[in-house]
C-alpha cells in the first residue's frame, strides 16, 4: 500500500513539474532572431513569440536603426540592440546596419571582372568601386577596403584600389564594405621584346573612320612565329599588342 502512495505522489510531482514547464514555454517571451541584418536604407520585421499583452519597441541607437512596431529601418552602418517588452520581459535582437551590395569597375567600365597588366608597359590600373544601399541607390562615401591575395605578384593600395604588377602572375583583388565584396582576377604579364624586325610589314587599314597603322611580321625575343604585331591609332601614345588577334594586351 505505501509503495502505491509513493508512486502516486512522485506521479503526481512529475505532472506538476511538466506542467509548470509547460506555463513557463508559454509565458516567456522572445525574438525569433537573436542578431539580424538589415540594409542601408531599408527594413526589416523582426518577429515574436509567447507573452501576452502590448508590446514595446525600442533602439539603443536610433542613429543607427530606428524601430516602429517591430519594423527595423537601417539608418546608418554600424551595431546597435533592438529591444522589445510585453509583460515585464524583454528581449533583445542585436542588429547589423550593412550595405546591399559593392561591383568592381575599372578602364572606364563600371564593371569589370578581370584585369590584364604588363610589367614596363601597363603596370598600374585604378580599380573604382560602386557601392550600392537598400534601395539600390549608390552610397559615394562609402569606405571600401582593397586587399590582394597575392601582395608579391599584384599589391594594392587599401584605401584607394590603385593595383600594382609586381612579377608575372595571378592574383584576386577583393573590394570590400559592411556586408558586401566583389571580387577580381588580375592576371600580370612581362612586356614583350622585339628582337626581330627584319621580315617587318608595314600597311594602312581602317578600323570605322580611323586610320590605323599596322606593322606585321614581327618577333617578340622566345617565339618563333610571326603573329605578333602592333597597331598604331591616332589616339594612343603607346600601340597595342595583339597575339593572333585573339589574345589582346591593352595598353
């Protein structure tokens, strides 16, 4: 008989307990997210759940996120606490300000994807940048940061995305902002040597309303074939050098 009342009394506690548990699940209240991202410009709903009753919204920082009704608005980069109240307990969401997105441009195109260098002849190039919000609205103080994953082939300046051949070559240049990069492959070359111009061709042809100057039949120093050859335009000050005119060096 006492070990039935026994097994009913510790039956009884383990219902009690899993029912307090139970109550507590449903009472506490929090944010779905613990940390989020949200854009420059844009927003974001944070969601919640348990509790009961009104809840209220505040930022640590409204410089950085504002918040109305659980609607997150990013105002500028940086971190800040979103916090939110109902029934004497508060939760916290920690919210990250970033921006949409960064493109890589360079040679007077807004995006480019690969950049070619030639030690001696075309060794720097100014890489730019396009930083965009949430809005897809561009951001012109935007603080990019430029590295190189192979400083000895190709460095770059951090602040200011200028590249630099350093020996021949491969190397990726990443742009980078809150949020966001972009990346570029930088492939350097040594200038060529002309050692041959002895079965040298010279002829006019035209290229739209340009006359161009094309000198054939000459050997850079290590080939053997003769299908190097320069174009000379009326706006360049250096030519370009093309390999079969496939493989073009810009210059």
């Amino acid at each position: 008989m006492k070990k039935k009342l026994l097994f009913i009394f510790f039956a009884a506690l383990f219902i009690v307990a899993i029912f307090n548990i139970q109550v507590n699940a449903e009472d506490e209240f929090t944010i779905t997210d613990q940390s989020v991202d949200v854009k420059l410009n844009a927003t974001k709903y944070l969601q919640t759940s348990g509790g009961s009753g009104p809840i209220t919204w505040e930022s640590d920082d409204y410089t950085i996120a504002s918040v109305d009704n659980g609607t997150v608005t990013g105002n500028k980069i940086g971190k800040t606490n979103i916090k939110a109240t109902r029934g004497g307990k508060t939760a916290t969401c920690e919210v990250n300000v970033v921006y949409n997105g960064i493109t890589i441009g360079g040679n007077g195109y807004e995006t480019v994807s690969s950049v070619n260098l030639i030690i001696g002849e075309h060794s720097t190039e100014q890489l730019t940048s396009k930083v965009e919000d949430g809005d897809f609205e561009e951001v012109p103080d935007a603080v990019v940061t430029w590295t190189s994953d192979a400083p000895g082939t190709v460095s770059v300046n951090k602040t200011t995305g200028l590249i630099t051949a350093i020996k021949p070559g491969e190397a990726t240049i990443t742009a980078s902002v809150a949020g966001a990069t972009d990346t570029c492959k930088v492939t350097v070359y040594n200038g060529p040597e002309f050692t041959d111009f002895s079965q040298a061709q010279y002829e006019i042809m035209l290229e739209g309303t340009d006359e161009l100057l094309q000198i054939k039949g000459i050997r850079p120093q290590g080939y053997i074939d003769n299908s190097y050859y320069y174009i000379i335009t009326p706006n360049q000050t250096r030519p370009n050098v093309i390999i079969n005119s496939r493989r073009r060096y810009k210059l």
